[in-house]
C-alpha cells in the first residue's frame, strides 16, 4: 500500500479541477508513461473532457514554473501530460485492468473522496467562524455607541457641577461676608 499523502501530493489543481497527471498515474500503477498514454488513446471514447484532459502547452509551462523541477523532471514532460480527474482515474484502471491497477484505483478514489469531506467540514467551519465573527462586530459596534453615550453623561454631569449653585456654609457663601 501507498501511503494516502503520496497520493494527495500528486493530486493538482487545474482549470479548477482536482486531477492526476498521467506521469504520476503511471507511476502508482507501475506502467510506463508511454503505455498508459496508449491505452487511453485506444480508448479516447472512455474519456471525455470531464474525464481526462490534455494540459495545453501554455499551462504546462505555467505549471512547470510554479515547480522547481530537475533536468529529469522536465524530461518526463516534454509533452504535455493527460490529465485525469476522479472519474478518469476510475475509468483508467478499467482500461489497464491489472490487479495493480484496481488496488490503486481504490485506494485513489479514497483519497479524492476524503478531500471532498475535508473540504465540506472546512466549508461548515468557515461559515460559523463568519457568523461568529459577524456577531463580535455586532457587539463591538453596540460597545461602541454605549462608550460613547457614556462619555456624553459623563460630560453633562460634569457640566451640571460646573454651573450649581454652590451652598452656603456657616452663614457664609463664598465671596460674600455676613
């Protein structure tokens, strides 16, 4: 068995789809690059877009640069590689049909369908942290409006002192004699 982060390290985001590319796939499956290329252009009916798709040239080089690859990396991708989402992997093993190929297929599967759910649970708890968040703006404008009622009765109350008559004590007011 494969470890499920080798298999997460290989999944990549392109056009804003979850894939495999076909060097890694081949990789995991123990084929050559070159023959699982050929079995899926045997089988191009087995994969439409939403299945496998071919990296364009200019997507390849932005990929590559988002990447330090070795001179043997860059080798492995002379041409731009067949990328595979969820779907393509399954319809992939059932074209390779080796035992190999099915465990894999399983395990890969697995690990698309765990993303999926740590995706959603992320998405959950981004939503309440938002509300939360929402909610302490609320308050802290609320805080806000009473500090500053606060300091408007505080300055009237010192007002309210400043202009009191003040009283007279022993018969006497201040400036004046009996």
């Amino acid at each position: 068995m494969i470890p499920d982060e080798v298999i997460m390290n290989k999944i990549h985001l392109i056009r804003g789809k979850k894939v495999m590319l076909d060097r890694d796939l081949a990789e995991l499956y123990d084929v050559d690059t070159k023959v699982l290329k050929q079995t899926v252009r045997r089988n191009i009916k087995r994969f439409p877009e939403d299945f496998m798709f071919e990296m364009s040239t200019e997507e390849l080089q932005n990929w590559r640069s988002q990447f330090v690859t070795s001179n043997s990396d860059r080798m492995g991708l002379r041409y731009p590689p067949f990328c595979f989402t969820e779907h393509g992997v399954v319809m992939l093993a059932s074209v390779l049909n080796s035992e190999r190929a099915i465990q894999i297929n399983i395990q890969v599967v697995r690990v698309f369908t765990r993303m999926r759910e740590m995706l959603a649970s992320h998405k959950e708890i981004l939503s309440r942290l938002e509300k939360i968040e929402h909610k302490l703006a609320e308050h802290d404008n609320k805080i806000l409006v009473i500090f500053k009622y606060l300091k408007q009765l505080e300055q009237v109350k010192k007002e309210e002192l400043e202009h009191k008559p003040r009283k007279v004590i022993n018969g006497y007011r201040k400036g004046k004699s009996k």
